[in-house]
C-alpha cells in the first residue's frame, strides 16, 4: 500500500518517551520517510538535536510567534477557528491530574502549544508537505493541541494505545474514543489468537504494558525508590535552577501525591476483606485520573460515587466487591472508602494483591466504565455491564447502558441471562485480535523498535481522508 504522506510528525512529552522516539524515528527515516519531533520539555528537544533527529521545541518556538498568548480575544477566536464550543472540558485533564484550578494558565498553554503547531504546519505544508501526526494517547494538552490543529487542516492524526492483547498496540484515526473492536465474530479463529487466549486464561495474569510496569509496585517502593528520588532532584535542578520547560513540570505535587498515596495505602489495610462466600457483583476500580475517565467517560470520574449507586441499588441477593487498581494504590481517598463501609454493609473492599482473575472468576456479574477487566471478564464467560466508552462496548456479549440510571435494571438483565460459554468469546477476539499492531511504546530493545516501526508504518500507510 502506498502512505499518503510525506512527513510524519510525533508529539514527546518527556525524556524517557523522546529516547524511544529518537531510535524510532532513525528507523522511519531509513526506509525514506521524513520525520519531525515535536518536543514538548527542553531537554528532549536537546536530545534529538544531538541524535541529528529534526525536532521542533514546541514550547520555545509558541512563545517566539502566532497569536498572543495571554490576548482572550485571540484565544477565542482560535477556539471558534478550531469549531470548539468552549475548552472546559479539554482542560479537565490537565485539571484532575496536576490539580490546576488556573483557567488563563491552561488557556496560555494551549495558546502556545497551538501557536507552535500552526507554525510548523504552515512551514511544511508551504514546502508542499503531505503531513500526518503521530501521539501516543492522552489527555494532556500538548496533545490536544497538536490535534486539534491538525484536524482542522484535515491534517490525520493517529493515536496510538496499549491494546488488549500484551505485545500489541491499536492505533485510532482522528478521534479521542476508544477503538470499536469486536462488534461482531470473526468468521474464524486464528492459531494465534486461541493460543494467546488459553495461554491468557492458564496464567490468569492481566494485561500490562511494558511501559507502565513501573506503576504496579506498592506506593511507598515508590517513594523509596533511589531512582525516583534521584530523578526527582534531577527535574528539580532543571526546573527551578536551569529553567528548563518541561510538559510534565509539575514534580513537588507528584511528590506530594505520591507520599498521600502511601499514607492513603497504610490506612486501608485496615478496611481490606477477603473475598466474600455469599454472591457478589465486581466492580474493578480504574486508574484515577485516567484519561479513559476524564476524556472518554468523564461522567463516571468521581469512582467514590458511582461506587455508592451502586451500593444503593444492587440486588439484595448480592453485595458489591471493589477493588483498587494495582497500579494506583492508595490513590482513591481512604476517608471516602471508610465512609462507604460505615454506611453499607454489603461493600467490601479487596485487598489490591488479589489476583483479578481470582476474583472475575468468583464474581456472578461484573459493572465496569471501561476496564480492560471488563474484557477478560467476557473472556471468562461473565456476565458485564459496561457504562463508558470501552473498546468491548458493542460486543454482543456484554450489557451496555448509556447512563448510570439504566445500570440497575441492566444488572438484574445481565444476572438473569443465561450463561454463555467462555468457547462463543474467542471469534469476537479474533476480530480485536486483526485490528491491533505488534509492538510496545517505550521499550528500547532493538528487535522491539524494529517491530514497532515496521507496525506504525503499516499501521499509518490508510488512504481513507481523515474526518
């Protein structure tokens, strides 16, 4: 297939990501494509400077040119150019997650970050430039900026996420939604996919990225971990002493929200049970302030309470079964929790540890926004009710709602359904299986940036216009 594109441009946010981009984009270059960083901290931008890779500092070249950055009539009128009714809502990412309550600081931002994408459109597509843009997916600014620039020159823009199936990556065209991957069974079966899935279900090991394995370790490994804190010096130093930007320069109230995690961790060991003998419905919590929450089904955010709904309404013949996700524990406020288990006696909170499968395979029904447990509950032959925007959505299998009100009656339906064999899930995950790519976001082993080269090229080379 031939690219429809001459010119890839990719968004990196921090040194670890630009050190994979930089050893990516040598690849890329070496089969004739044309590559651009867009470098969002300063030290990345030196980095690929020094590798001999073009890079763009985004944040340095906003600030020299385009629009003002602190004029709200300029703001507004790039608002209206981009067809946005208001940025309330792509700001709340950046709000959840660094804590920022200052609307003109995130409106300078996006000011800039759109200034320096303008700019570096206009210099390629004055050379005559046939351009795509390459993100890994998020929430944050700089990549909503790059995205709705992009867009509104009908400029592709791909995103690229971890999928279901470990070692494998979906990339979504033009769009912040999930992937709509196993709508309908796949007229067969492949070797590979069934002996993923009975490999999957033998180990009972859920799925996690290479990239965020660093995040399932208990919350004070974290902070004593030498290298944490001596990257966090490191940052400190750039920051505050050299004055370097950086995307992700918000290192003190990382700090402080990973020591509240620890805290937050040390409490609730009081409050973990084991699994209940009577029936009990799952309800698996997810990262908090994961864009699969803010962007992609901001309604379910405040977990806590749709954690007591839940508790309000579930049927008398079961109680509800929580527990944290493993690689944010203690971020869920402790306070909050204890209040749930003083006022029900039908909540219980699991130890984080549990083993998911253990606890999917107990379950007579599982609720999820938008879990990947979700997914392996289907895998188990589990009944799921399913609230967001999640890739399993519109499998036949699971029961969908579009509003936490319908969430009671879709339960009793999900509970009263007669049970499906686990052998009827495997064609809808063929179909999952043939829309995801080989491959892993920030891992520097040569055999793996190879495939993932070679995956994002065949990934990207779509001739459908965008949007």
């Amino acid at each position: 297939m031939t690219a429809s594109f001459e010119t890839i441009l990719i968004t990196t946010l921090a040194e670890y990501q630009t050190r994979f981009w930089i050893t990516v984009a040598q690849r890329l270059r070496h089969t004739g494509c044309e590559v651009q960083l867009l470098a969002f901290d300063d030290r990345s931008s030196e980095m690929a400077e020094a590798q001999g890779v073009p890079v763009v500092n985004m944040y340095r070249t906003g600030l020299q040119g385009g629009a003002p950055v602190e004029d709200q009539s300029a703001f507004a009128a790039r608002i209206a150019d981009y067809g946005l009714d208001g940025t309330n809502f792509l700001f709340s990412h950046e709000r959840v997650t660094f804590g920022i309550h200052d609307t003109a600081a995130l409106r300078r931002r996006f000011m800039i970050y759109t200034n320096a994408m303008e700019a570096v459109l206009d210099r390629l597509t004055a050379g005559g430039k046939r351009v795509i843009a390459v993100q890994e997916l998020g929430g944050f600014l700089s990549v909503i900026a790059c995205f709705y620039a992009a867009k509104k020159r009908g400029i592709r823009n791909w995103f690229i996420e971890p999928s279901f199936f470990r070692g494998r990556l979906y990339y979504t065209p033009d769009s912040f939604s999930a992937p709509d991957t196993m709508p309908v069974p796949a007229d067969a079966v492949s070797a590979d996919v069934r002996a993923y899935l009975d490999d999957t279900l033998r180990q009972r090991a859920i799925v996690i990225p290479q990239k965020d394995r660093h995040h399932y370790s208990a919350a004070f490994t974290k902070i004593a971990n030498a290298r944490n804190a001596r990257r966090l010096v490191e940052k400190l130093w750039d920051q505050f002493a050299l004055g370097k930007h950086q995307e992700f320069g918000h290192n003190l109230r990382h700090a402080r929200a990973h020591a509240a995690m620890a805290y937050g961790a040390t409490r609730l060991r009081k409050l973990y049970s084991a699994m209940p003998d009577r029936p009990f419905v799952y309800y698996p919590l997810h990262v908090p302030a994961d864009m699969a929450l803010t962007l992609r089904s901001p309604e379910y955010l405040d977990q806590v309470a749709t954690i007591d709904f839940l508790l309000r309404t579930i049927p008398d013949t079961h109680v509800l079964v929580v527990k944290e996700h493993p690689a944010q524990i203690g971020a869920i406020p402790a306070g909050r929790l204890f209040e749930l288990a003083r006022q029900f006696d039908n909540f219980v909170l699991l130890p984080p540890q549990t083993n998911n499968y253990a606890v999917l395979s107990r379950a007579d029904a599982v609720v999820s926004v938008n879990s990947k447990s979700g997914a392996e509950a289907v895998l188990l032959g589990k009944p799921v009710v399913v609230m967001g925007d999640a890739f399993y959505r519109s499998c036949p299998l699971v029961f969908a709602v579009d509003r936490l009100a319908d969430v009671p009656q879709r339960l009793r339906d999900a509970l009263a359904a007669p049970p499906f064999d686990s052998a009827e899930t495997a064609p809808y995950f063929e179909t999952a299986w043939r829309q995801s790519y080989p491959g892993e976001l920030y891992v520097s082993d040569p055999s793996q940036l190879d495939t993932f080269a070679s995956s994002l090229l065949s990934a990207i080379a779509d001739p459908r216009p965008a949007d």
